[in-house]
C-alpha cells in the first residue's frame, strides 16, 4: 500500500468544489437560517459560558482566551464538529487520538491507527459531569456518549472508578497553580 495524501476536499467537504448544492441549502433554507439567527452570539449563551468556566473552576483547565475561541467557534460553526473535537480530543489524550504525525513521519493510513471516524463521528462530544460536596469536586467524562477514563496518568479517586478529583485534573493536566 502506498501512502496516503491529505484530500483537504475529503476532510472540509463543505468548502469542496462538489459540494455546492449542500452550501446553496445552507446559504439559502430560510428555516435553518432563522434558528441559527436566534441562537448565535446571544447575551444569554454568552453568559451561561462564563458562569460554568467560573462557577465549576474550568477556568483551570482552559485559559479565557482559548474558551472565548471555542465560543466563537461555537458561534460560527458549531463545537459539535470534527474540527474542534479532533484538537480536544487530541489535547486530552483521548482514545485514538494520541499518535500523532510529524513532518519527519506523516500521516499514512497504512502505519497510523489515527481515524477521524472514530475519535469524532458524526454527532461527537465530549462531557464532563462535575458533582460537589463542599469543597470537594468529582468529575467524570463520556465521549462520544460512552464513559471514558481521563488521559493516562490522571489516577481515579479509587481503583475501577470513573470519578476524579478536580485537584488530581488540575495535577493532570498540568494547570495546577494556575487560575488562568
């Protein structure tokens, strides 16, 4: 097998020259065009943003300036797509998202077991449910609907369990110390 090339028109099918009748129905469906309107760049989203990144303390977790950048993605494209997941999920370390290519070794389908099929179908998320007692945190995460452990090296609070402190995330992650 030889190796592969990038097809930019496979991976942006929506900017590709062949996709002209799927950028006519966005550019031109009046319903779609109308809740779009009524939900983008609203006050209202705005703010519940800012009040889980503050209020759950994932401002450890994510600067303000890039959960702005994810907001305005969210507003210009939807954070449900591949192109933000991919990124996230590579950030993470979740499965099959952690081989990464290098100028040196690029991406072949024949020696990375990369998919993007599989680290963001359609329909892709990611979600932390966060619980409190006091001062304590627990977190959990589902991706893609299916409880998955947080990246290697992130310890459970108990062995078999799905649930971590904040404190050991922010250790993690490498953002302990860090309010920004």
């Amino acid at each position: 097998m030889s190796p592969t090339r990038t097809d930019v028109d496979l991976l942006y099918f929506h900017k590709a020259a062949g996709a002209v009748a799927y950028r006519d129905h966005i550019a031109n469906d009046q319903r779609l065009a109308s809740t779009l309107k009524s939900i983008t760049d609203q006050p209202t989203t705005h703010r519940a943003a800012r009040d889980v990144l503050r209020g759950w303390g994932m401002e450890r977790f994510i600067s303000k300036r890039d959960a702005a950048w994810f907001g305005y993605l969210s507003d210009a494209e939807d954070f449900y797509h591949a192109e933000e997941i991919i990124p996230l999920a590579a950030l993470m370390g979740l499965p099959g998202s952690t081989k990464g290519a290098t100028a040196e070794q690029p991406y072949t389908y024949a020696d990375n077991p990369w998919r993007g099929a599989s680290v963001a179908p359609l329909g892709s998320n990611i979600r932390w449910d966060a619980f409190r007692k006091g001062d304590t945190y627990l977190l959990r995460m589902f991706y893609n609907e299916r409880e998955t452990a947080f990246r290697t090296g992130c310890r459970p609070i108990a062995k078999g369990s799905s649930f971590y402190d904040l404190d050991e995330l922010e250790r993690c992650f490498g953002r302990a110390g860090s309010a920004s």
